[in-house]
C-alpha cells in the first residue's frame, strides 16, 4: 500500500520528518488552516503528551506534513509487515485511544481514518488530530480515501459501537490482507462478508467465529453490548476484553485471502452464491427511476382497482385442488410473473419470498409492451423447449423450469426445479449502474441457472388446502448461458 512515504530532511541546523500526503493540486480549503492548530498525541506506556506538526507545504507537485524529526511508519505498513500476532498489536493500538481525551476520536459516524494511526519506532504510537485528518482527506485521492477509510465504514452501525466493529475488520484485514466489505459484491449482497472462519478453517476457531458474529451483529445488540454514555473511543474497551483470550492466535504471514481461497470449496461455494445474488440485484437497480416509477403506479393501481377485503374472504381460485395441484400452480404463476395468482393460496402471514422480484419484472414488461409492442419476459421453459434459441435485444429469461414435486412428510412437500434468471456481463470492467447512460448495445445476454429445492407446507383448516410455509432448502449455482440476441424488426415507435 504505497501511500504516506515518510521521508527525512536535514539542514544545517535542524532535522525533519515529513510525509507526503498527496498530490499538490490547487489551493487547500481556507477553514481547513484557520485558527489554532489542534494537537495530536504521542502515546508511550500508557501515558500521553501532547504533539503539534510544523506546517504542511508544497514541493514539485507534492503535498508533505512536516514536523521535528520523529521516525513513524504509517498504520498499514506496520500492521502488514507484523501481521504474525494482530491481537496484541491492534490490542496496543485500542488501550491507547481509551486514555486520550474523549472528543479525540468522535466523528459524525464514528469511523476513523486509518491515517492517523502511526507507529514510531521507538514503541509508541502517534495519532493525528481530526482537523489535521481533513485536510489529508481533501488532499488524497479517490483511491487512497477508499483503501484507508472507505473500505471500512458500513452502514446500521450505532456510533457508540462504530471503533469496536472497525478494529474487528481491522483483525480480520490482518489476517486475509483483505477489509471484509472490500468487494463491490459484497455490499451488493446485504453487507455478507465471507466468513473468516470459512477463509481460515484452520486457525483460532474461537476468534474466527467471534469475529464474524461481531461484524454481523444488528444495531440492536450493538446497542445493547456497549453505552452510548461513552465516547466511541472509550468503548473500546470491550473491544480489548472480548479479544484478550485470543493474544495466542498466529497468522502465517505468507498466508492472504487469495491463497487461503485456492482450495477451499466451501469459500468458493460462497462467493458463487454472492455474485448470483449481487448481480440480481444490481441488475434490478439498473432499471433506475422507471422501475420504482412504474412500480408505484402499478401498487396505486392495484389498491384503487381492487376490493381487497372482499376478495380477502373469498376461497382462493385453487380451493378444490390437491395440495399438489397448488404447489403447481404456484410455480405455473411465478412463469406468468402474476403475484396474485402466487399468493392467492397462501395462508394467512405467508410470504411469497419472491413476491417483489416478480411484481417488479411484471410491471416493467407490461410498460415495455405498451411502449414496444412486445413482451421482454421469456419463460425458460418455452426458451428450453424451442431449443434454446436467440432472442429479442433488450429481453431477458426469467423463472423456472422443470419442476418437480415430492411429499416427504406429513403436509410438507419438496419442489425441485431449476431457477433461470438474468445475470450481470462477467466481461464487464465496471458496474454501469453509476456511471453508464444506458443506451449501451450488446449482442448477447446472460443467464444464470441455479438448482433450487424449496419445501411447502400446507394447511386444510379452511376446508381447501393453502400453503402454509415456504423455505428455501438449497440454491447450488449450475450453469451461465449467453445467449445471442437479435433486433426485432417494425417495432412500434414510442408513444408521446
């Protein structure tokens, strides 16, 4: 990580430190450098003294932070090349910030910048004050701000316990050389980390597992683990209690989260499934404003046009079916994108856990073939069935095929089937969710299909049998398709 070189400068009566913080591109924020300047701290056994820098200055197109001569090394640095015991180390680092005053580290989120974290070599520790810190962070580049402080702020995470969970990603840096919400996917994907107990099954079960339930944990039990009566800094302490058991962990320091993954099927299981669903979601979210436009106007619709609490009392049009009759008609509705049809023999409080995917694809077709004249939606069993053939541009696959059902208990069946839908270009070099215009042609599109078990149970306690339940027993990634596609000719114009 080639960032905030430390260099020193002689002169005839003086010795320097001075570091470079970025490039020297135009003139820094005036109420950045007005004032009194703010002190830092060097810590050393648990004592504190106060430590001021001397200026910050311009040199052939480089910015430097200049002060007395002091030998540091910056915070990444040092914690990669000692990597082997990460407890003691960032243990060192936390009982230092618990002693220095509480405001020190209080930010709007609770996060700090790794930046100003330096080791001196003598053994003590240098911190930098915040104001010093936001000229730094004006002056870095994009790439530099993300690898020391973006990478590391995630979102439902109360303040109070914001430095508690960004050492725990610290731990779990030290011993992948990766952050834990580093990937693009796995913010897509709800903010699921992979498992450092799944990376390094091997080592320290005890601290792996505590590390993951830590990252995981719900604003909830975040509140109710540490006080919001303390300063963020201060509730560090747990921190250092919690991980005070585990001084005996080592880390191989040849071993990285790309090493680690290389022969690890349940890792690689793992991020097969993530990307699946990162890529539906972020394929979704590239319909943009029209999605969630048509959407709500397809919910308005159907609240004005629909007597809900008399079709509520009225036996579903699947009353008289077997139980298994049911189950197929809810596969058979999911190819019809019809969400009423799904949930229509759903008993009371069941979920369709698919309920918003399907409603959002149904809307969208149905403006599509206002404005096109023709259904963008194609049921994989009909594309199987023709052999697979090329289809209209713009188009997608979506649903599910193959479908078989099976009792294996009392009221509770299994459906098997296979689950088609439309997956982001893996040759893609960038998301075009943020940056693209959209009008972008290809000439294929692609599909994941996964094989997917979910188990219905079913209830007869109104005298025609309802689902009861539905859960999701397995979803193991088959296949990508791409598939060619074609423009459709004498297409509609738009409507104005």
């Amino acid at each position: 990580m080639d960032s905030f070189i430390v260099s020193r400068i002689e002169s005839a009566s003086t010795i320097t430190t001075r570091i470079c913080i970025g490039e020297a591109s135009g003139e820094m924020p005036r109420h950045l450098m007005l004032g009194q300047k703010e002190c830092g701290y060097i810590v050393s056994d648990m004592v504190a003294r106060q430590w001021f820098y001397d200026n910050i200055v311009d040199r052939n197109g480089k910015r430097y932070l200049v002060f007395n001569q002091l030998e540091v090394v910056p915070f990444f640095e040092y914690l990669i090349s000692n990597r082997s015991r990460p407890v003691d180390l960032l243990g060192k680092i936390a009982e230092a910030m618990t002693i220095l005053p509480a405001d020190f580290f209080q930010t709007q989120n609770g996060f700090i910048e790794a930046w100003r974290i330096f080791f001196v070599t003598d053994g003590s520790l240098l911190f930098l004050p915040k104001m010093l810190s936001d000229i730094i962070s004006v002056t870095v580049d994009d790439d530099v701000r993300y690898a020391w402080y973006g990478r590391f702020v995630k979102s439902q995470v109360e303040v109070p316990f914001a430095l508690c969970h960004q050492f725990t990603q610290f731990l779990y840096y030290a011993c992948t050389l990766e952050a834990p919400y580093e990937s693009r996917q796995v913010r897509e994907d709800a903010w699921r980390h992979m498992p450092l107990s799944t990376i390094l099954p091997d080592v320290h079960q005890e601290c792996t597992k505590w590390v993951d339930s830590t990252l995981s944990m719900n604003p909830r039990m975040q509140r109710e683990t540490v006080s919001a009566a303390y300063a963020t800094a201060q509730n560090l302490q747990w921190w250092i209690q919690q991980t005070k058991t585990f001084h005996e962990l080592h880390i191989d320091s040849s071993v990285s989260s790309a090493t680690a993954l290389e022969h690890n099927d349940k890792a690689v299981t793992f991020l097969k499934k993530q990307s699946i669903r990162a890529s539906r979601r972020a394929f979704l979210r590239k319909r943009g404003a029209l999605i969630i436009t048509v959407s709500l106007i397809g919910a308005a619709v159907v609240l004005i046009s629909g007597n809900l609490i008399s079709q509520a009392l009225k036996p579903p049009y699947t009353a008289g079916m077997s139980a298994e009759q049911v189950i197929r008609e809810f596969f058979e509705s999911w190819n019809k994108l019809d969400v009423s049809a799904m949930s229509a023999s759903l008993a009371r409080k069941v979920k369709n856990p698919y309920d918003t995917e399907v409603s959002t694809l149904f809307v969208n077709s149905k403006v599509r073939m206002a404005y096109e004249g023709m259904n963008t939606i194609i049921r994989p069993d009909e594309w199987l069935a023709s052999g697979k053939p090329d289809v209209p541009v713009s188009s997608m696959i979506y649903g599910v095929s193959d479908v078989a059902i099976t009792p294996v208990g009392m009221n509770v069946y299994q459906g098997r089937f296979r689950f088609f839908v439309p997956y982001q270009d893996p040759s893609e070099e960038s998301d075009l969710t943020f940056n693209a215009t959209g009008t972008n042609q290809v000439d294929s599109i692609w599909v994941s299909e996964s094989s997917v078990v979910l188990e219905f149970g079913v209830t007869d306690s109104k005298g025609y049998w309802q689902i009861s339940s539905i859960k999701e027993i397995s979803n193991e990634p088959v296949a990508l398709h791409q598939v060619s596609t074609f423009v459709r000719q004498n297409i509609p114009s738009q409507i104005l």
